[in-house]
C-alpha cells in the first residue's frame, strides 16, 4: 500500500467502487485487512447518497426516500486515487437507526448487531456519523461518538441536508451541532451543498493514512 508522505497536490477520487457484500449480521461479512470506513446515522440521514457521490457511482448504493430502506451490514470496495497513487478501501453502509416503524424486536435486533460491528470488527479504520442539520445530535448519535472515543477509532461527523436550509442558517446549524459534539468551530463535513465530495474523500485519506 502506497503511503502519503506529502501533501496533497493532485485531485483525489474514488475509482473502481463495486459492491461486495451484503449480511444481516456483522459476523457475516468477510474479513479484510483493508481500511474500512463505516457510515452510520439515523434513518433517512442520507447514508446511501453521500456513498454514491463520494464513489461517484450514481446508484451503486440504494438510496431512497422510505426511511429504513438500509436494513444489512453493505460493504463496498473501492480505491481512492490521489495522482499516481492508491489507496484500497472498503466502505461500509451500517443499517439506519431511529425507525419507529420497526417492530420492537427488529429495532434491538439491528442495534445489537450494528453495536457489535462497531466494539468487535478489527477492520473498521474510521467512522463517518452523519447527523441532519435540521436535527440536534440524540442519544444514538453521541453513543456512536463514545464508542469511537473508547475504541480510539478516528470519527469524522458529516453534516448532511446542507442544502435543505439558507446558507446563513446552515452555518449557524453546523455550529449547534459541532458544540453539541464538543467539536472546534468547522470541524465538521457539510455536504448536502455544491462542494465537491473531494474534501470529504481527502479527510477520509488523511485519517487512514497519517503523516
């Protein structure tokens, strides 16, 4: 694996994303010695979308409009190219949680396995813990935080929904919801917005392969 040992010059992108795997259980899913970077959020937080702009493949994950349409562990592997070099990696799409519209012992059965994914899966390199920016972080989403603090696993929160509101109030949002994580002030990813989906691919490089 090529590492990174200057700063970045040359336009960072993601080629060759191709599904790989779908299970219902972490357990199931195939063990790699590939960074895995997982997304997580609540339902409809728009976890299937940002992995499509950032792989550039419009459908390659199921994005939809019916909440709870994630209900599997789905991986994706791809290679992050930065001028001549590349990095493999695996992102993974973890099962929506929030979805009142689950029975009780489809809710626990979800939260249980996606808990066990993130304490137990030797892989996982990073987290992406999307959270709307018309929502204050709840119970679930500084639960993933802590986990990520105890396991010490690099955690980057992506705002998303950025376009759902005045560039003036999305600023003011992104800065309730970085307080509410303790974050500095643009510590964050806002997407949902024109910005290219390069700056988040590079933060993504820079947490897996630092220095």
């Amino acid at each position: 694996m090529n590492q990174r040992n200057e700063p970045f010059s040359a336009p960072i992108r993601i080629i060759n994303a191709t599904f790989m795997r779908g299970a219902d259980e972490s357990a199931d899913l195939p063990l790699t010695t590939i960074p895995e970077v997982a997304f997580i959020g609540r339902t409809n937080v728009g976890k299937s979308t940002l992995i499509n702009r950032v792989t550039g493949r419009r459908s390659i994950a199921r994005a939809s409009s019916t909440p709870g349409r994630t209900q599997q562990f789905n991986l994706y592997q791809a290679e992050i190219v930065e001028g001549e070099h590349r990095w493999p990696i695996v992102f993974v799409d973890l099962p929506g949680f929030g979805y009142s519209q689950f029975s009780k012992k489809k809710r626990v059965a979800l939260e249980k396995a996606t808990v066990t994914y993130l304490t137990q899966r030797p892989s996982l390199s990073l987290i992406c813990l999307l959270n709307d920016i018309r929502r204050d972080p709840e119970e679930d989403e500084l639960f993933v935080a802590s986990i990520a603090r105890e396991r010490d696993i690099p955690l980057i929160t992506v705002i998303t929904k950025g376009d759902k509101l005045a560039t003036n109030e999305a600023m003011k949002r992104r800065r309730e919801i970085e307080r509410h994580f303790c974050l500095p002030a643009g510590e964050s990813c806002l997407t949902g917005t024109k910005v290219d989906a390069g700056g988040l691919i590079a933060r993504i490089l820079r947490e897996i392969q630092p220095g």
